[in-house]
C-alpha cells in the first residue's frame, strides 16, 4: 500500500475558534473559515469594540513573554497599550463614537494596570512555544489529515517538576463556559508542541476582581475523543458542502450575511490577511 503523504496545505485545520463557531451555526463556519472574497482572495472577518479591545490587551501581555523575566517590565505594559490601540482607534476598532472608544480604552487602562500592579505568574520563567508559520499547529490525524492549531496565551514553567502551566488571559466579563472545548485544546497543543508536561490550567479575568482561577486538567484521552467527534463532523460538512443555519439567519451568521450584501465597510487586513469589516448598527 502506498504510504499517504502529508500535505499541510490540503490538511483540514482547526482551531478552538473555528471549532466554537461550527458549533455555533455551520454557516457561520463556512462564512468565517471557507468563504474568500473574489475580488481580494481574503478571508473576512469583522471587527467590534470588544474584540479591539481584546486583541490589544492579548498583544501587550504576549509581548512579555518574549523578554527575560528582568525586563518585562522595564517598558510599562500602559506605554506598550497606548502605542498599540493606534491600531484599532476609531472606526478601525468599530467605534461608533469617541465616547464608546474612551470607555472601552479606559477599560483596557485599568486591566493592564492591575496587570502590573499584581502580575504575579508574569514574574516566573515561561515557555515559548517555537513555530515556523507563527501558529503552534500539531497533526491530530494523519490518516483523517486533520491539524490542531492555536495560540496559547501563556505557559508557565515549574522547575521543580518540568512542567508547564497554561494561562489563558480573559478580557470579557463573561465566565468560560463549563462546556467550553477551549481547554481541551488547549491541552492537546500544549502537549504535542512542546516537550513539558502540563500541571495545570488556568484562567485569568483581567477585566474582574477574580483574578487567576485555576481549572480543573481536562482528561486527555477524553479530550481526544471529544475534538474528533467534531472534527470528522466538520469535515463531512465540507466534503458535502453542507453549510446551512438551522434558523435561516442566526445572530451569528446574521452579521456575515451582511458583508456578503454590501452593508459593511472595509477597514483593513488583519495579520492573518482576512479582510477586516465593521458594520453600522
């Protein structure tokens, strides 16, 4: 029998968020992960003030963790922040007004600031996980050619033990759902990219007063089991081009349906070159 060749161009990835939105409704999927505009060949994504404000935060603390533990806080994460929301200020953040852009950039103000006024785990040794393609990937089947792919926000190292400590940081006032498979995968990529156990799991809400709340370790086998049900669910899906809303227009495909009939305004390219849309109320 001839050997299968592994082709990471023709692999079916996924991630936690691709996986959240097929569960959410298929046809945001197909939207979000499938369609590409003809006219620019991108992906297409759409930008709103709690996702700007997220991305920002995300890309202050990740930066940290780049620098030896003396000098990640030599620049204040406050100076980092400002320079960062250049990019999404104004409607490029989808801001309707300078007001709400004030209220949502005080918030990210006052995060970083009990950031580093507290930062705790940012202070001991963490790991990196190394990537040609800037995304941690792993093969989750060869034989179903299928690829698991994801950004960790934070690991945590333990010298006394080897092992890691996976930190998730959370700028939404909303509580992870139980039935969330954030951690899951989250597992899973830890463990395949890099040679460290994980001893533990964690999140931290930095737009709360709670802080870092530990997790409980998801089982792995169990992990396993639970994204390769959904994988192979999502691949028949594109082997059947099947990608239709259970209510013929949600609240999650609905925005989507919108750029596809010219209601949105082009704003940008992310850095995973979709085109960046935000939409009038």
């Amino acid at each position: 029998m001839e050997e299968k060749t592994k082709d990471k161009y023709k692999a079916l990835w996924l991630s936690h968020s691709s996986i959240g939105d097929f569960l959410k409704c298929s046809r945001l999927y197909y939207l979000r992960a499938i369609y590409k505009d003809p006219k620019t060949g991108h992906k297409m994504t759409i930008m709103t003030p709690p996702l700007a404000l997220g991305q920002i935060v995300h890309e202050v603390v990740e930066s940290l963790s780049t620098l030896p533990i003396k000098e990640r806080f030599a620049i204040s994460p406050l100076n980092k922040f400002e320079f960062a929301w250049k990019k999404v200020t104004g409607e490029k953040g989808g801001f309707n007004n300078q007001k709400q852009e004030i209220e949502y950039k005080e918030r990210g103000i006052s995060m970083l600031k009990k950031l580093e006024q507290n930062p705790g785990p940012l202070l001991n040794k963490a790991i990196k996980i190394k990537t040609d393609d800037g995304l941690p990937f792993y093969w989750f089947s060869e034989e179903e050619n299928i690829i698991l792919c994801g950004k960790i926000d934070w690991l945590e190292y333990f010298d006394l033990d080897d092992s890691v400590h996976i930190i998730d940081f959370k700028t939404g006032k909303n509580e992870e759902s139980e039935t969330s498979l954030q951690l899951p995968i989250y597992l899973l990529l830890a463990t395949n990219t890099q040679s460290k156990r994980v001893s533990k799991a964690s999140f931290w809400y930095l737009d709360r007063n709670e802080g870092i709340v530990e997790q409980n370790l998801p089982d792995a086998n169990a992990s396993i089991e639970k994204v390769s049900e959904i994988a192979k669910r999502i691949k028949l899906a594109r082997q059947i081009n099947h990608f239709k809303c259970k209510y013929n227009g949600c609240m999650h495909c609905a925005p989507f349906e919108r750029i596809l009939k010219n209601e949105g305004k082009r704003v940008g390219v992310s850095e995973y070159k979709q085109d960046v849309y935000i939409l009038n109320n």
